[in-house]
C-alpha cells in the first residue's frame, strides 16, 4: 500500500522490520514448536526481537519531503517481478497468519520506466491496428478495456495523457 512518510526508509530498515517480525512469528506462530523450546531460547529471541526493535527506533534518518501518490492506500500496485523475496518465504519466520515479511522494491535502473513505455507502445499499436473486441489493460492507469475504440478513447484522454506525462517526465 502506498503510504506517505516524512523520513526515508531503505533495505536496511526493511531488513530490520522483517527481523522483529521473524522473531514474532517464532514466537506466536506454532505452539508445538515453542512448547519444544527451552525457557532460555524463547528469552534469547524476546532479547533479540527487543534489541533490533530498539536499535530500529533510534536510527538516525533523513527528513524527505511528503509526496503524495496519486493511487494512495490501495494494495498491490508493484508488479511482483519488482518485489524483492525473502529467503524465508513460506517458513516459520514468515507467517502469513501472525505477521508475514516486508517484501522490498526493486527500483534498479530505469526498467520499470522501460516495461511501461513498451506496454503503451503496445497498446498504441492495438487501439489503432485492431478491429477484433479484446480485452486490454492500461497498467498505467489500472483500467480494463474491452474494445479497440474503448483504448483508443481511453489513451486519448486527459487523465490518461497527464498520468502518462507525470511518469515520464
């Protein structure tokens, strides 16, 4: 979910949220694994799920500038292939029921910005090439089409061309 905040946030921090959240999870997640544990393994994780939470809170960080996103608090705007997995995916340590892990965002280079110009192109060339009803996608703007005439109506309009020139430039 898109959310705006006053400081940034980087791998590390990221890293450092799924530590505390792994150590919770070990914690809450299974009640025949915790009853095989010993008292001090239990204590050792409450100590290191503290210590990182704590060295969390105190980190020094930037201030940034609040920017607001035009798809604000909604779920599931980045394309998986640019989510960062963890190792840990679908263990213990990453339980969906209590609290799964923080995925990063890969932003190397400029391919988000070059898988989304080939996807306009390519849509271009259907709104104008095709005269057979197919469904089509606007990633940009998350919108279904259903005819030829419908996308060309669609990446013609002002909302389309202004979010198109807003990721651009």
């Amino acid at each position: 979910m898109e959310l705006v905040f006053d400081t940034t946030f980087d791998c590390e921090d990221i890293s450092a949220i799924n530590k505390v959240r792994m150590g919770i999870n070990l914690l809450l997640g299974s009640e025949e694994k915790l009853a095989q544990w010993a008292p001090d393994q239990i204590m050792n994780i409450q100590k290191r799920v503290n210590k990182h939470l704590q060295e969390l809170i105190s980190r020094n960080r930037k201030s940034r500038e609040l920017q607001e996103f035009r798809r604000s608090h909604r779920w599931q705007q980045v394309p998986q292939e640019y989510q960062l997995c963890s190792c840990l995916e679908g263990t213990e340590a990453d339980s969906y029921h209590v609290l799964p892990l923080h995925k990063a965002v890969s932003l190397c280079g400029d391919t988000f910005l070059e898988k989304m110009r080939e996807h306009l192109i390519d849509l271009q060339t259907k709104a104008s090439r095709s005269l057979q009803r197919e469904v089509n996608r606007c990633n940009l703007c998350d919108i279904t089409l259903h005819c030829p005439r419908d996308l060309l109506l669609h990446l013609e309009s002002e909302l389309h061309l202004e979010r198109e020139k807003e990721l651009f430039n």
